[in-house]
C-alpha cells in the first residue's frame, strides 16, 4: 500500500551497471526525474523525450527518433540504453522502430519497461533489461540467468520479510545510533564474541562498509570480531566487480580481515543464508548485519543482534524478524553514486566517536 521502487528506476540502474553512456526515457519529463538526476553523478547522460499531451494521443516515435540522433551527436555513444514509462507504453510506442530509424553507429538496448510492468516489482524492470541485453549482444546468457535468479529471490525475501509485505508501513528512523554505538563496542572491548555480517546491495556496500571501517585493536586488541562480507571480486558485471575490489582494499588499510566471503555484490538475496551457515556453530554474544539485514535468517540465531538498513520501511519488519536493535542510514543509493570509495556512514561514524571517548 506505500510508495515503493518502480521498474523504470530499478531499468535506469541496470543499465548503468552495464556501463551505457546515455539513457533516453521515452516519456514526460517529469518521470522518474530523481533517479535521472542521480545517475549523472555516475558517469551516464540521462535524457528524456519530454512527451506531453498531444503526445499521448498522436504518438511520439518522431520525437524519440530526433532525440535518438540528437544525443548520439552530442555524445557520441558507444552504447546507448531506450526506457519506456508508464505514458509511452500504454499508448502502444514502438521503441525498436524508432532505434531503427534513427539507425544509429552505436548499439542501443530497448527496454519496454513502466510503473505497473509485471505485479509492479522493481525488479521486473531490471530483468526486462537484462533480457533485452541478450538480445543485443552485451552481456552473454548466462550471466543473465544468474542475475535474473538474484532479482526473483530479492522479490521473494522482499515480499516475505521486507516491505513488499502487502500492508502499510509506516516509516521509522530506528534506534539510537549512539546507544547502539555504545552496545556494540562495549561488547568488543570486554571480550564478547562478535560478528559482523556486510551483506549490501551493489554501490550502497561503500556505505555500508563504513560500519566496519575502524580497528577493533583501537578497543581490544585481544578480541578481534570475525567479519563476513559479500565481496567477491569475481562475480559480476566489470562495475560491479570493481565496487568489491575497492572496498576490500581500502579495509585492508584498516586492519580490517574478512573471514569468509559470501559472494558477489549483486548475490545478497542469497549470501545472508551462506553467511548464517558460516556462523552457525559459533558461539557468538552478538550479531551485526548490514546492508540487507531481512536477507539473513536472524531467528535461528540465540545472540543479540543489530541490523542496519537504509529503508526506514523496514525497520518495523527487522524487528518483527526478531533484530533486537535497528539501525537506519539514510539516502545510502545518494551518497554512494559516483564513488569508488567508502563513504562515512552516520553510525559508522558514531561507532568511531564512541571508540575516541573510550581512549
């Protein structure tokens, strides 16, 4: 019943993990303005063909023709990405046509995507563009295949233990960050058996990875935390590769030592589970999730346990899932576009002040 991601956004991001140079939305251009003014700060052109009503009854294929041509001069693209929206959809556009016409030096991948594609699902647009790609010959079959399993059981954990319940929910900013703060290094510094579980989704992991950005020799050097993360840099699209490449690198200047690697940045819906199956015969006082927290299997867990999300949608839920404190970071896709670095989270750094107080 509330406001969530549409399938045009969620084909906007996908097509900038495949690295495109322009996307062109065929609609008004008010239509998913936000998600369009962000990805500029990643590297993609993001244009729109500004339909407006005489559109929506005489049709817009000239229009998306011209602004094909206009942004390959401008340019001058190597690949190139159509999005259709609820408007250009619904009237029937033909965006193969109009890529044909224009008949452009450069490869363009249509994505017949709008708001209510499918039952709704943010991920019915990414898959839609990762069909298409196939079909143009960007990414191979397979990695399709693979990626396309993620996004199904993302929806499914999302519409089982997230906030595509059914119900409203209200919005909740969570804990105290630095009671929480205190919590968590109060337990390292007197010898308590901790576990920190970075299981992010794409560029928020730079984000997220900031919670774990400290020295556990800084509180206790006899009682290092074991740390779990999704960070393989072998799985992937090249950008998305490259987003565990750098933070492992750069925790590695922290002193930071990942224990297990649960899988790639784009496998969260299923590295909470690899994650709980490493920890299981721990005997650990406490547990940290970050990322997607409602991704690990927290109830078979008898520990105290901190989730951080970036939905104030699903603080409720994480509680709910048996979390017994929850954290939320605000505007993570924001502060990590354009980044190839860890950014400063806000509990990150109150964890950190709360290290300092204790010196």
């Amino acid at each position: 019943m509330h406001p969530r991601p549409s399938p045009i956004a969620a084909s906007l991001y996908t097509l900038r993990d495949m690295d495109v140079d322009v996307i062109i939305m065929h609609g008004p251009h008010g239509c998913c303005f936000r998600t369009g003014r962000l990805l500029e700060s990643d590297g993609v052109r993001v244009l729109t063909t500004s339909m407006a009503e005489n559109d929506f009854i005489l049709g817009a294929g000239e229009k998306l023709e011209n602004t094909l041509i206009k942004a390959y001069d401008m340019f001058n693209p190597k690949l190139m990405g159509v999005v259709g929206t609820c408007a250009s959809m619904i009237i029937g556009e033909d965006l193969k046509e109009a890529i044909a016409n224009a008949d452009l030096d450069c490869t363009v991948i249509p994505v017949e995507s709008h708001g209510g594609f499918g039952e709704g699902d943010n991920t019915e647009g990414a898959i839609m563009v990762l069909d298409s790609a196939v079909e143009c010959g960007v990414i191979p079959s397979d990695e399709a295949e693979r990626q396309i399993k993620m996004l199904k059981k993302a929806t499914e954990i999302e519409k089982t233990r997230g906030m595509a319940q059914g119900e409203y929910i209200k919005p909740n900013f969570g804990d105290n960050k630095e009671e929480v703060a205190k919590k968590l290094v109060s337990a390292i510094k007197d010898g308590k058996k901790v576990a920190f579980v970075l299981n992010a989704k794409k560029e928020t992991s730079y984000l997220f990875a900031d919670i774990i950005n400290f020295d556990y020799a800084d509180v206790n050097g006899d009682n290092e935390p074991i740390v779990v993360a999704n960070l393989d840099e072998n799985i992937g699209l090249t950008r998305i590769r490259n987003h565990a490449k750098n933070i492992k690198s750069q925790l590695e200047r922290t002193n930071v030592n990942v224990d297990c690697i649960t899988g790639g940045l784009d496998e969260y819906p299923e590295t909470g589970k690899i994650a709980a199956d490493y920890l299981k015969d721990e005997d650990l006082d406490m547990i940290v999730v970050f990322g997607v927290p409602h991704a690990f299997p927290v109830e078979d867990f008898d520990a105290e346990t901190i989730a951080i999300t970036d939905g104030p949608r699903l603080v409720e839920p994480l509680r709910k899932l048996g979390y017994d404190n929850v954290v939320a970071e605000l505007d993570a896709h924001s502060k990590t576009l354009g980044t190839n670095e860890i950014v400063c989270s806000d509990f990150g750094s109150m964890i950190r002040s709360v290290i300092d107080w204790n010196k």
